[in-house]
C-alpha cells in the first residue's frame, strides 16, 4: 500500500513538470527550417538533450528555465545562440556540422520554445530574433 501510494506521488510530480514545460512554450507556425532543424536536432542533439528537448545528460532546451539560462549567460538573440551552438556542440567535435544544420537547429530550438520564427533563419536576421519568454 505504502508504494502504490509513493508510486502515485510520483506520477504526478512526473505529469506536472510535463504540464509545465509544455504550457511555457506557446506553438508558432513551423517554418521548413525548422521541421528540417529537427531531423538535425533527433540526430545530433537528442542523445544528450533528449528527444523532446526536456535534457537528459545535458540541460534541457526548452522552457521557461532554458530562456531564463540563455537570457542569463548573454543569449539575447537566435545569433548569439548560433555563436555558442557552433563554437560548442556537439561536446566531441564542436563546429563540425554545416552552416545549414546549425542555422536549422536554432530555429528548431527556438520554434519548440514559441519563438517566431522568419522562414529562413540567417545570419542577416538572427539578431532580430530575441530570446524571450
């Protein structure tokens, strides 16, 4: 009795940082960048940051923690976000990925964080695109 009990407070401590985290992010249109940022994002990102962004042995990249953190360390637009990305992901061989990918794993981020999105996120219009909650 005591664990089906326990086994219950868990499931909704569980089932309400899923409310949580999926109530922080409003839903914006996706662009075709950004679809295609996810199949990037699936392959390259998700082993250490999970498949719905939540984290897993990294940080989580969606939520209202993950705008405050951007926010905090000095991320205030898609282009200073794309800096850090480049310059450090992934952990074993940082700036190996295309312009391309990278450019379509921000928009991906910033698109499952409820960010508008252009329909071509570029380095001419990044600075445009604020982090924000």
């Amino acid at each position: 009795m005591r664990n089906a009990g326990l086994l219950l407070v868990v499931f909704v401590l569980a089932l309400s940082t899923l409310m949580v985290l999926t109530s922080c992010a409003r839903k914006v249109a996706p662009t075709p960048q950004a679809l295609q940022g996810g199949d990037y994002y699936s392959h390259h990102c998700s082993p250490c940051h999970g498949l719905e962004l939540g984290g897993g042995v990294a940080p989580a990249l969606v939520g209202r923690h993950f705008i405050e953190e951007a926010r905090e360390h000095g991320y205030d637009n898609a282009g200073e976000l794309y800096e850090f990305i480049t310059e450090n992901m992934p952990p074993s061989a940082p700036g190996s990925l295309s312009t391309e990918k990278y450019w379509a794993i921000v928009a991906h981020i910033l698109r499952e964080n409820g960010i508008e999105l252009p329909s071509n996120l570029t380095e001419g219009n990044a600075g445009g695109v604020n982090i924000h909650l």
